[in-house]
C-alpha cells in the first residue's frame, strides 16, 4: 500500500472510526472521548504523541527515516475534532447518542482522515525526508483551539518550526463528491462581534415623544450598518454584516429603557477590517445622537481571515491531478465562513483545501448543508481525504526549500496585506 492509495480494509477502518466519533460528539476544548479514541487508533504507529495541557488536543510526531542533515525540514497536517450543539435529525444507525451535540460539520471525517493519513506515512516511513506533526485540534466552533495549540507549541512539535501546513474541510451542497477545491489568497473571512447596547427613557407606548425609544433607534442601526456596508465599503474588498440577537421590552404599550442587538461582521483584509471597526461605531453613534439616546459599542475579534499560500496551492493542485477518484475545481471567491486554522497561516504558509463529501446522486442544491440537522456525509470520502493529506506531505517533504522560504509571518509575504 502506498500513499496514493487506500484499500477496503483501511477503508473499512476508517469508518468504524469515523462512525465511533460521530456517536460520541463533544463540543468545545475538552472532547476526553474523542481524545481517547483518536490515541488508540494511533496506537503501534511509530509517532510521538502528547497531549495537550489546558485542552484535548493530540499532537502525533512521526520522524522519516531518510537522512536530511541538520536542516531537517518538518510540515504539518491538521484536522479539527469538535462538534456542534446541534440535536441531529438523520436517522443514521451510527447517529449522535448524545443530546444536543452532534457532527454536523464533519470533523469526524477530519479526524478519520488524519488518522489514516498517519497509518499511511507510517508505512512510507522511510521515503520521507523530514517530520510530519498531526494536530489533532479541539475546539474549532468558537473556542479558538488552533490558537491555544500554537500557544503549547504545535508549530514547533517536530523540534523546528514547521515549514508548512495543510488542512482539509469536508463539504456537503458546495461541490460533487471527491472534488477538491481552493484558491490562493483569502479562501476564508475574519470574524468578528459587534455587540451594541441603546439606553433611551422609558415610557408609555401612547405617548413616545415622553420617552427616548431605544427601538426605533436600535432598528434605524439595524438598517444603517446595512446601508453602510453597502455605500461606505467598497465592493472589490468586501464586508458581510449580519445581525443576529436583536433584544427589546416587555410589554407591547411599554416603551423599554434599553435595546441590545449583536451582528457578526466578516471581511477579508487586514485595512477593510481595521476601516470597519471605526465605520460601524460611526454609523452607531451618529443614529443614536439623532434619536437623543446613548450607545455603547463593543466590537470582540473572533478569527482571522483564512488566507491560502500560492505555491501550496499550486501544490495541492498537483497532488490532486494524480490522485484517482479526485478532481481539482478553482475556488471561484472566498467563503464568508471563518476558520481558526488562519491562526496557523498567520505563522507558516500553507493552505486549507475543501472537499465534496455530499451523498452521491443527490443534487447539490437538494443536499443538507453542514451545520444542519440533517446533513450527510459519504464515508467513501474518507480514502480520498486520507490519500490526499498524506500524498501532499510525501510531495511537500520531498520538495522542502530552506528555512529562508518565501512566506515572512511578520509581513512580506505575497498576501501579507490580508489577514
């Protein structure tokens, strides 16, 4: 067996495990289940493993065998392993037990694919020239795991930093079953909060010009921040601007003291992000002065954007060509979803590589989405995820530049005006 291919047996492997995962989802950076059943399948294979200290993380080391001198290059795979509090609704035989959580994104299958990608390179052991880190990462959905991982020094796991990084994210409903697609640059958007709360005077519903509506001023910045977006940002560097929580009153004829609303707001280049944090509390302040009421604005930095590597694309694109059952499509534009494995772009150049993994036979537009209730994945996908990381890593140690690469994570590099 080698890394371009993936027998039954393997295949069958993969999964039972994938199916074990999916049946015991755990949210945030404590999953002790799911790291449990990832170090025994890892278990035999010649790696180093630690575990995290503040979080559930799995950090398997396999060293090549072929002699590289003292500059001895390593890379890194990632796969994410939390789950989403989500009841499922699939009816699968191997169906969440756990209420209010499930995989509906499909880190099961990431972490499934890493562990078959380290069962591969283990057997090729001795082609590789360099070290291969596996990070295995809790806490994906929200609880920044990529950063806290980087903090306990994932990057440097292999002895030196790691030259480069990929990750693969399953989709259903974006592309057909067993494409891989990405583009350089941005393929992934910074989030962050706005949270805005509007102190007016209370009063009677039947007599507002007594009272300061905090309502009508907090739905007048409701549609201002969209008309900002649209009039004040220009086009070609994007911004996405969604409220979600809006929150006011009691009672119908009670005008409240107080409005609260939250949006969350997506761009894609370091300067649009820094114009927008001054933007909105502009846009904010202003309608609240003509209302005659007060605002107070909090703006918290979740993500940054998710910026891809040329060359490593290029890479992947290679890869991809001569993998059968796979086929490479160029990412038309970036997604407005947000991935903290932008936190390890920031630090070494790499790429996060998307894959088809809907049911065969169903239309796209008639697939769940990730992130549904109801969404599927084909487990088949499986091999070609476990090929493809592991194939990439063989091309990326075999082709290691210098430690004087490219990429400069202090800025300099092709795409460092986006974060």
């Amino acid at each position: 067996m080698t890394a371009a291919t993936c027998d039954a047996d393997t295949l069958r492997q993969l999964r039972a495990i994938r199916r074990a995962l999916h049946r015991v989802p755990e949210l945030g950076l404590h999953l002790p289940q799911t790291q449990r059943l990832v170090v025994e399948a890892l278990a035999g294979l010649p790696v180093e493993i630690h575990t995290g200290r503040g979080l559930s993380s799995i950090v398997a080391v396999l060293r090549g065998g072929r002699p590289t001198g003292s500059d001895r290059p390593a890379i890194l795979l990632r796969a994410d392993m939390d789950a989403l509090p989500i009841d499922e609704k699939t009816d699968l035989p191997y169906a969440s037990t756990e209420a209010g959580k499930m995989h509906a994104c499909g880190h099961d299958l990431h972490t499934a694919m890493l562990i078959g990608a380290a069962r591969l390179l283990a057997e090729r052991r001795g082609e590789l020239s360099g070290d291969v880190v596996f990070m295995f990462q809790p806490g994906e959905e929200g609880d920044a795991g990529a950063r806290h991982m980087i903090e306990e020094g994932v990057l440097d796991a292999a002895g030196d930093r790691v030259r480069a990084a990929l990750a693969l994210h399953v989709f259903a409903g974006l592309a057909a079953f067993g494409t891989v697609t990405t583009r350089p640059g941005p393929i992934m958007a910074a989030s962050d909060a706005l949270m805005v709360t509007v102190q007016g005077r209370g009063g009677h519903a039947s007599m507002p010009h007594a009272a300061r509506d905090p309502v009508t001023a907090a739905a007048d910045m409701v549609v201002g921040l969209q008309t900002a977006v649209t009039r004040r940002v220009d086009a070609m560097d994007p911004v996405v601007c969604t409220v979600g929580i809006l929150r006011a009153g009691t009672r119908r004829n009670v005008i409240p003291d107080s409005a609260y609303f939250e949006a969350t707001v997506r761009t894609f280049s370091r300067v649009q992000r820094e114009a927008v944090r001054q933007l909105l509390p502009q846009v904010i302040h202003g309608i609240a002065a003509a209302h005659g009421v007060t605002a107070e604005v909090v703006i918290e930095p979740f993500y940054p954007a998710t910026v891809n590597d040329a060359a490593e694309v290029t890479l992947v694109r290679d890869v991809v060509a001569a993998l059968p059952g796979t086929r490479y499509q160029e990412l038309a534009g970036p997604l407005t979803t947000a991935e903290d494995f932008s936190y390890v772009l920031e630090q070494v150049p790499g790429a996060m590589v998307l894959l088809g993994a809907g049911p065969r036979g169903i239309d796209l537009d008639r697939q769940a989405p990730n992130h549904s209730a109801s969404v599927v994945f084909d487990d088949d996908v499986l091999a070609l995820g476990a090929r493809l990381y592991a194939e990439w890593a063989v091309r990326r140690l075999r082709d290691a530049v210098p430690a004087s690469h490219h990429f400069h994570p202090t800025g300099g590099a092709e795409h460092a005006h986006l974060v």
